[in-house]
C-alpha cells in the first residue's frame, strides 16, 4: 500500500510537473538556447547599426575611404587631401532565418522576434556578422604620381559555418517542428568571432601613362592589435537527439570531436576592450584605366588634369587582409572527444542541461572539463594561438556610359570559407552591379547583389558633400516584405578637391636674323657650332673628337673609346682581356688580376686550388676539405663515437666520470695532429625555460672545451658554442625523443 501510494502521488506530482515545465525552462534557459537565440536573433539587432558599403564602394569621390577598398584608389585621386572623421559598417547575411519587416517594430521596442522569423526545418545554417568602424584617416598626394594614406579601424566579425538546423529547431521549446528521436550526422560546424583594431600605412603609385593606357597600383601595411577571439568546432558528430520524460534534451549514443579556444573576451555581456594579440596584415591593389580620349586630358609634359574622371572604363583587382593575430593569453585552447557511452552513470545519455550555468567563454572550458569521461579533454594546445584575418580578393570592371552615369560589375572570393578550420574569419562571396550617378557634391548609387548566404538583395546608397549614407539590402527588403540580410552604412569625411591647372603660353620669339659669326660659310641660324669655324658635313662644326682624346674622329681607329695616337687613337690593347693593359701586364697572354701585376692567382702546394680559396695554402690537400689535407676516417669516427659518450650529471652541466676515457682518446687525436680544430656544440629537449636550457647548453659545452684546456690543448684550437633548444633531432613530444635531443656533438677540422 504504501508503495502504491507513493507510486500513484508521484505520477500525479511528475504530469504536475511536466504541465509547467515550459515556464519553468523559459525562466532557466540552457547556454546553448542563450547561443543559438544569439545568433538568430541578437545579431539582427546589431544590424541595426550595419552596412557594407554596397554601391558607396564604387565611386570615384570616396577620398581617404577609397584605400579600404583598394589601396591604389589614393593615387590620381579627386582630392589633394581627404580626412575622414569616423564611418561605420555593420553586416549581417545569414541563410537561416528570414526576419519579416513588420518585426522591425517588435526589434526596435525589444520585444521577442521569434513570432517575425521564419526558420528552416532541418537545415545547417551559415550566418556572418561583420562590424567595422574607420577612424580618424588621412590621405595627402604627394604629386601627380604618389599619394599616400595613414590610417586607424576598428572591426568585428562572427561566422557560424554549418551549424546544424536540428539542433537550433529542437531548441525553440514549443515552436519546434522536430519530433523525437532525430538523427544527428554532422561532419563539421563551427563558430568563430574576432575584435580587432588597425593602424596602417598606405602608398599608391602611377605605375604607367602610355597614352590611353593608364595603371596604377597600391599596398597598405598594417599592425593588427587583437581584443579578442573565440571559437568552437564540433566535426564528426554522430548520435541521437532525445527528450527524455521531463522534456529535457538529452544526447544518446552520439559521439563527436570539439575543438575550443578563447582569448580577450572575458564574458558574453561585458567585454573587456585590451590588447591581447598582434599581427602584421597587407592589401594589395592595382588599378587599370582605358583613356581613348587622353589628349584631352594629358598635358605636353605628359602630366594630366587630375580634377576629372578620364577613363571610358576601368579594372580593379584588390586581395584584401593578408596576416593574422597571435593571441598570446588565451584562457585555454585544445581538443575534446564526445563520447555517451562512457556515462559513469552506465546510461548512454548526455544531459544537455548540464550547460545552463555558462555565461562566459572560461565556463565553457569547465562544463567541457566538469562533462568527463562523457567529454574528454585529448589535448591542450597551450596559452597562444593564431587567428587568419578574412582574406578576400575582389575584382570589378567599371564602365562611364556619359559624363556622371557609371556601371560597375564587381565581386569577392572570401578565401577562409568552409568550416575545416574553426581558428578565422571570412567574408561572404558575392557579385555585384551597381548602377550610379555621381559628380563631385552628390553621388547616387544602386547595387543589385547576390552572395552565396543571404542570396539576392539591392539597397540605396546617397553621398551629399561630407556625408553618405545607405544599404545593399534596404529596397528588397521593402518590396518583398522579407530579408536574410540587414546592413546600413553612414559616416562623415571632408577633404579639398583637385582643381584645373592654368597653363602658360609660352611668348613667341621674333625671328633672329641671319649671321656668320664664325665666317665658315654656314650662317648661325643652321650652325651647330655658331661661334667656331666648322664644315657644312658637321653642321657647321670641326670635325669632332668624340672620344676626346685629341685625335679627331676621321684619324681615329677607334672613335668612340679615348685612345694614343701611336695606337691611331685607339687604347693600349690588353691581348688576354683581363682588363689590364699590355704596357703594365707581366703576363700579357694570360688573364689575371691586378694585385698580381695580370698574372692568375697563383697556387703555392700545387694541389689545384688556388691561394685565396686554399684554407692550407702550403699544405697540399683536396677541394671538398677547403684545400687541405683529408681528416682520416677513423678519426671522424672515433670523434664522433666520443661525442655521443659524453655525460652531464642531471640538470647540470657537470662533466660525469663515465666520460673522460672518451675525451681523452679526443685528447691523444689532438696532440697527434696538431692541425687539428674541435667545435663542441651543446643541445637540449625543450623543458623548461627556454633561457635556461639556453645558458645550460653553453655551460656544457664550456665544460668540454675546459676539459681538453687541463689535457694540453691550446685554447685556440678549441671552440664551444651552445645552441638551446634549436635544432631537435627528435620529437620533443616524447621521452625517447627528449633523450636524442640532449647531446653534445663535436666537429673537428683541420683549418
């Protein structure tokens, strides 16, 4: 009975419970819902403030902001000088969830959107926010052929490549159209974000003006100062999604392998703006301009007007973000296995709930800890890291249909797509048209663009005096009433354009009247030489001496090289051709130097290497040993089996008995053959301080070469060098290998 009764009020207690269960999740919701709501709702709201420069970008009165995107944009540029103040960018593009533009109202009170998306059903989701800021910027031409650009930007990026849709439907509680049990089979997925700022250092240049053929290229270098980054890749995930009787999601039979990292980023709602990371970061750009109507612009001295666009049409090719950051305080970075199986409680399950408590990145290394065995830490990859910037390469043609009215048809490649690596940052592929009107105050501008996540959008884009503003996706987003992608840009620059230039006209001389001053018959309007009696043949010159050795040209043999006249104005000859005359040559028919008065170098031993690349020039050897005599053999050997005998007491550099009989049989090799040099070179495994091991190396080797000094051997014929921890002949990952890598190795020469 009384187990019954139990039985029953249980059953009662838990359906009790179960009716309340969704309140009560609401009030307690799981880190990975707080995750996945981030990404398919949160980001929308940084949208708010987005853009990408879409249509803006093409234009030719883009001053100081032109270098962002392409850096030989600054050479022949409309402005003399260009600031800018501040501009921002914001983008989002995801193809997951599509927000309906009656929502905007729900996003700007802060109310809920999940009523105003719509969301697929079992598919992976790919989504990229980007946000960047330029700050105060500068850009000055130097002349009609250089310019150049300092610039400051701020940017962040997130990127969730693959994410699977089963897991972010089954996460929407009521709203989920997942039935239980669902397969999951995932070969990779990741999440990615990075904080960075940049200071950079641009130059462009005219490469050439041929005419109607214009280039121009440019390159800016950057110092990367990284506040952040984090990520998350999950690859091989195979298993089972479940509830079990209280709705809990729960993990059956599945396994996996997690990739995880942090740095910089202290919290998910307070982050902690510092530097901890650098880097070194490139853009490249060259520019090509077709000119047909280049007279009109090119002045005599081949300068042209720099205040107009002159081109009938353009090409453009830029590789944007070459470099990446070290992250060198990263909290903790490594590799985790995911297996339910070895559920300590023998249930083949992994209770999902045992993440609710995460809240900064620090947390997600203990719940991954805190989950053993279930998941298994399988490697710690230190305290730094390296993040890739985006890189992206971007190509466009731009075309002038009449006066303002442009063309342009452009695209990126994002080089860093795919989720193979969860440690970088990528840009979207797109391609663009962008038709546009533009003169030097007002610019209109309307892309029409498809990339390959958020698909088909086409915005705005104004520019009116310092100011501009737009988006690449706020038209298709009205008319359809929908969108996956949000951006909007605005900022602030002022700079002075470039003005027409007024050309002197040059006086016109009166003309002269005609004399002979020099009375040769030639008057001086014809006569070259006005003022010396000359010949019509040369005219009205003497006969020249081009050579100006005295002999004129119609006597010279050799009219063109100063010469004697007993060799009929020619040089003294040099027979061998080494450069030195026969008149101071001791060995005229044979080339040689003049440090040895034209005779070749001589060879003292006689063993056919020369004096200067003979190391024993009076001792007849063989060109492979520097022209010495060969090392026997068993000498080598037997300083070699030496080397590799030689013991240290542990941690010390204190030469152990074991290994005088080897250095002495070094000792007795030496006092046989007095030409004899050693080089003792010191290593060690890479534990410990790497400064130590260091000053530990050059200690050994020191204790060697202090050996041999106390046998006999002058200290000139004795060299020791420590090298640390270079070099490994090992891995250093094991204990054999750190064993190899703690050696002594002796060189012995006879030079």
């Amino acid at each position: 009975m009384f187990s019954l009764k139990i039985k029953n009020s249980g059953l009662q207690e838990i359906k009790q419970q179960k009716k309340i269960k969704p309140q009560t999740k609401f009030m307690k919701t799981s880190m990975l819902k707080k995750i996945f709501s981030f990404i398919t709702v949160m980001v929308f709201a940084i949208s708010a403030d987005a853009q990408n420069y879409a249509g803006y970008s093409t234009g030719n009165f883009t001053g100081i902001n032109g270098v962002f995107f392409n850096p030989a944009n600054i050479a022949d540029s409309r402005y003399r000088w260009d600031v800018n103040l501040v501009s921002l960018n914001a983008t989002l593009a995801n193809d997951y969830a599509t927000l309906k533009v009656k929502g905007l109202s729900s996003l700007i009170n802060g109310d809920s959107l999940d009523a105003f998306l719509d969301r697929r059903v079992g598919k992976n989701a790919n989504i990229m926010a980007d946000f960047d800021v330029f700050g105060p910027s500068f850009m000055f031409n130097i002349n009609s052929q250089n310019s150049f650009a300092i610039t400051t930007r701020a940017r962040s990026m997130i990127n969730i490549d693959k994410l699977p849709g089963t897991l972010l439907n089954a996460l929407e509680d009521d709203n989920s159209p997942i039935t239980y049990p669902t397969a999951l089979n995932q070969d990779k997925f990741i999440i990615s974000s990075n904080l960075w700022s940049e200071f950079g250092l641009s130059f462009g240049h005219v490469i050439s003006n041929n005419k109607q053929h214009f280039f121009k290229g440019g390159i800016t270098l950057k110092y990367l100062m990284g506040a952040g980054s984090g990520y998350i890749g999950l690859s091989n995930l195979k298993g089972t999604l479940d509830e079990n009787f209280f709705e809990d999601k729960i993990l059956r039979s599945t396994t996996g392998n997690i990739s995880y990292g942090s740095a910089g980023l202290s919290s998910y709602d307070d982050f902690k703006i510092k530097a901890n990371g650098s880097g070194i970061g490139a853009d490249l750009g060259v520019v090509y301009e077709y000119r047909p109507d280049y007279g009109s612009y090119n002045n005599a001295d081949n300068s042209f007007r720099k205040d107009l666009n002159k081109y009938k049409y353009k090409l453009e090719l830029a590789v944007h973000d070459l470099g990446s950051i070290k992250y060198k305080n990263s909290k903790d970075h490594g590799s985790y296995t995911l297996n339910t199986a070895l559920n300590p409680n023998g249930q083949d399950t992994l209770m999902l709930n045992r993440f609710e408590d995460i809240s900064d990145f620090s947390d997600i290394s203990h719940a991954l800890d805190a989950a053993s065995p279930m998941i298994t830490k399988t490697s710690s990859d230190g305290s730094s890291y390296t993040f890739s910037l985006p890189t992206s390469i971007t190509a466009s043609f731009d075309y002038n249909f009449n006066k303002g009215f442009f063309v342009n048809l452009g695209g990126m490649f994002a080089v860093n797509q795919g989720s193979s690596n969860a440690r970088k940052t990528h840009a979207a592929h797109y391609i663009m048209v962008t038709p546009r009107y533009e003169g030097k105050s007002f610019g209109a501008y309307l892309p029409i663009s498809y990339n390959n996540i958020s698909g088909f959008n086409s915005g705005i884009s104004l520019r009116g005096g310092p100011f501009f503003i737009g988006s690449g996706s706020i038209l298709s987003t009205l008319i359809s009433g929908k969108t996956k992608h949000v951006d909007i840009h605005t900022g602030l620059r002022f700079g002075m354009l470039q003005k027409k230039k007024k050309v002197k006209e040059a006086p016109i001389a009166e003309a002269p009247k005609i004399v002979d001053t020099d009375g040769d018959g030639i008057n001086d309007e014809e006569d070259k030489c006005p003022t010396v009696a000359g010949l019509a043949k040369y005219n009205g010159c003497p006969i020249p001496d081009t050579d100006g050795d005295g002999i004129n040209d119609e006597e010279d043999k050799c009219p063109t090289v100063a010469g004697l006249a007993k060799y009929n104005g020619c040089p003294i000859p040099d027979t061998d051709g080494d450069g030195i005359n026969d008149e101071e040559d001791k060995c005229p028919t044979v080339a040689g130097l003049a440090k040895y008065n034209g005779c070749p170098i001589p060879d003292t031993d006689g063993d056919g290497i020369n004096d200067e690349e003979d190391k024993c020039p009076d001792r007849a050897g063989t060109k492979e040993n520097q022209g010495c005599p060969e090392i026997k053999k068993e000498v080598l050997e037997k300083i070699n089996v030496a080397a590799r005998n030689i013991f240290y007491a542990t941690g010390s550099f204190k030469l152990m008995p074991k290994s005088y009989k080897s250095l002495d049989e070094v000792v007795a090799l030496m006092k046989e053959d007095p030409t004899l040099k050693l080089q003792v070179d010191g290593y060690t495994d890479a534990q410990g301080d790497e400064t130590k091991n260091q000053l530990l190396s050059e200690k050994r080797a020191n204790s060697v070469k202090d050996y041999l000094l106390q046998k006999g051997i002058d200290a000139g014929r004795i060299t020791a060098i420590g090298h640390g921890e270079e070099n490994p002949i090992a891995d250093n990952n094991t204990t054999a290998g750190r064993a190899k890598n703690r050696r002594t190795e002796m060189n012995v020469t006879n030079y």
